[in-house]
C-alpha cells in the first residue's frame, strides 16, 4: 500500500512537471506569434455629368455610358448622377510565426466592404488571404493576392478606387509566386488561378473558362531596383476553353491563347515621384482591360468554332509632389482596342469580352490631398472620353464610331488605423 501510495505520489510530481514544462514550452512558441491589424475607414462622395459604367452603385468607374438617343434624338444617358458609400474601408491583419525550414513566415487575410456584386454589397469580402516564406534571396507566396500584372511599387495613385482601370491591369487571383533576388535584379515567376476576377466569354464572366483549359495563367517577370530607380518588364501566357458543346451538341475543345506584355518604371526625387507603364496584350478581360476575342470561323455542321484574340494597348503616367501636408499629383492614360490578327466573323454576338464595343479611350485626373495624422482629404476630378463603335470590321475593330465623356467629382474622407 505504501509502495503504491509513493508510485502515486511520484506519477503525480511527474504530470505537474510535464504540465509546468508544456505550459513554459507553449508560452516561449507563442512569443513567436503575433497578428497586426490596420486599415482605414474611407467614405466617398462623387458626382458624374452622365450615366457611366460602372460597379457597386456607381463606386468604381470604368468608363461613360454611350450615347443613347431617344425618340427626339436626345441623349437619354446624357443625365447626371450623384452618390456617397464607405463600402471601401478596410480592414488587415498579418500573421507572424516561427521560421519553417530557415525561411521568415508571415500569412495575410484582408477584407473590405466591397463584396464581389450588387447582390451582395456592403458584405464583408475577402481582398487578400496568403502565406508568405521569405529566405535570404528567395520568396514564396501562396493564396490570393495581386496579379502580378499589378505592381505593388508602381501602379497610379488615384484616389478613385479603380486605380487607373481600364489602362492599369487590375485584379487579385489564387496563386503561388515565387521571387528569387540577384542583386539589384529580382526574378518572379507565378501560376495564377482565377476568382473574383474572372475571364468573359459566351456572354458572362467565369473561372471555369481558365478551369477547362486544364493549366494556370503563367506569368515571368524581370524587376530591378536602386534607391531612387525602379523599373521591370515581364510577359503572361493564359489559355481558356469558352465551351465544351456547340449549339448543336458537339463535344468543342476551342480554345483562345493570350500572350502579353509589360513594361514599367518609376523615379523617386525629392519633390516628385513619376510612374509609367505599358501593356501590350491578348485576351486580358479578367484584368479589367479593353480586350477578349472575336470567331474567325464556324463549321456549319457541327456548330464548332475556331476563335482569335483582341490585341489592345495601355499607357499611363501618374506624378504626385512628395510634400506634406498637402500633395499634389496627376494621372493621364490612353487605351486602343487593336481587334484581332486574323479576320473575323463581324457579328457583335460573336465577339466576347470586356468593353469590345469601345475603339479607344482616354482619362485625365488631377488631385489634391491633405493629411495630418490619421486623417486625410482628398479631392480628385476624372474626365473620361471613350469612342464607341455600334458595329465591328474584319478584324473586330468597332466602327460607326462616336464619342461620349464624363466628368468626376470625387471627394473622399480617410482615417488610418
């Protein structure tokens, strides 16, 4: 009884060792985590001088809405329209951890307001959710995240939410990125799936077209870097699957290859900063530029098709003063529907995409804000004229054009946390 009674005593002794072991271990691990959180609560108030394109209830801009006479030959979108909304704001946590086979690691999940339609805005949305592995001169990152084709050290500093859109490539995509530093230079190679921005084709917009080609969105990327200099060029290959029967119930494999280009670079001086960039593309309707692809050809048997891309170009430059409190800055770019390579079939509902029935656009936006501490105003005018075409050539290029312009009044309300 007496031995059983010590062997008790001492299994006990032993669980509260281990208990205070166990707890000193979990308290010395959670040292290493830690989360950060920030954001911003942002509110704007905008008028346009007409009906424009847009999405969430007039927030982010694309362009002017056509001109659309009506029976007395009046303009019916010739008609202003004013709006305020906080959908915007902000909010990021980043996760910090112990190492994982000698790299740094971090995660980000980031959320806005903005949702992914009307149906669902002001419903909190996912921006950002990815792990990131950072070793000496390598990088990787998994999860949703920018497209590449968006530079996070050079893209315009509007302060309207769609950052440049049409001329600015713009979206975020599940992917895994993988950056290797060679000095000043850095090489980036990524897969990219799609999500909340998605490819148009038959009439809506889809993963599934990127999903049935049966391979990502490939994208290779060359930056380099000094103290007052940054500039990169890089190329992406995508290929989607619109369908898989035609109208008369043929199994369809067609397929549209996409290959683009980009160039970019930004100088930092003490007053200014200047940024450029320049995208020469394929097929690039999931990041929100004037493109897509048109039929060259249908075999009137089966109903099969075989399909060619929109080429299209973009330009933009965007300088801001480097003052406080007050900073000053402008954007101007140009963007120029090409059509297709080959000839097309010249139908409008043969040719799918994004803002096919535009033959080129332009927008200048001056701005001026103001912050002290954490809270900052901006103000910023955005004039945007598009020609539109009402109907297509050989090579989908819109003809019978005509031109219509709208003008922003944006004003807007930060404050950072």
């Amino acid at each position: 009884m007496t031995h059983m009674r010590k062997t008790l005593y001492l299994l006990a002794a032993w669980i509260v060792l281990f208990s205070i072991q166990a707890t000193a271990q979990d308290k010395d691990e959670q040292k290493d985590f830690g989360i950060d959180f920030k954001g911003f609560v942002k509110n704007d108030a905008f008028y346009d001088s007409r009906q424009t394109a847009t999405a969430r209830e007039g927030h982010f801009l694309l362009w002017p809405m056509p001109q659309s006479p009506d029976n007395q030959g009046k303009d019916i979108n010739a008609h202003p329209q004013f709006n305020m909304l906080a959908l915007q704001s902000r909010l990021s946590g980043t996760i910090t951890g112990p190492d994982f086979l000698g790299a740094s690691t971090s995660g980000t999940i980031e959320g806005d307001f903005f949702a992914q339609a009307n149906d669902n805005i002001n419903l909190f949305r996912l921006r950002h959710a990815f792990v990131r592995l950072e070793w000496q001169n390598t990088e990787l990152l998994a999860g949703q995240y920018w497209n590449p084709m968006f530079v996070t050290r050079c893209y315009p500093g509007t302060v309207s939410f769609n950052t440049g859109v049409p001329m600015q490539p713009f979206a975020r995509n599940p992917q895994v990125r993988l950056k290797q530093s060679l000095g000043s230079f850095d090489v980036v190679a990524a897969a990219l799936a799609q999500r909340d921005y998605t490819s148009r084709a038959e009439g809506e917009a889809s993963s599934r077209f990127l999903r049935n080609s049966g391979r990502p969105d490939l994208h290779l990327q060359l930056h380099y870097s000094s103290k007052s200099f940054l500039a990169g060029a890089g190329m992406s290959y995508k290929t989607i699957v619109p369908r898989l029967a035609t109208d008369q119930g043929f199994h369809t494999e067609a397929s549209v290859d996409g290959l683009s280009y980009m160039v970019y670079a930004r100088v930092n001086t003490r007053p200014l900063t200047i940024k450029l960039e320049a995208v020469s593309g394929q097929n690039l309707s999931d990041v929100l530029q004037v493109s897509g692809f048109a039929t060259h050809s249908i075999d009137p048997a089966t109903g099969r098709r075989s399909l060619e891309p929109l080429r299209n170009t973009s330009l933009w430059a965007d300088v801001h003063t480097n003052g406080k409190p007050f900073r000053a800055g402008l954007f101007a770019g140009y963007t120029r529907n090409h059509g297709t390579q080959e000839e097309i079939i010249a139908s409008e509902n043969l040719i799918f995409g994004f803002g096919n029935n535009i033959a080129s656009l332009y927008r200048i936006s001056p701005r001026l804000t103001y912050q002290s501490g954490k809270v900052r105003l901006a103000l910023e005018g955005e004039y945007t004229s598009a020609t539109f075409g009402s109907s297509y050539n050989e090579h989908a290029v819109p003809e019978d054009t005509h031109t219509a312009a709208n003008m922003r009044l944006l004003f807007s309300t930060y404050y950072f946390f």
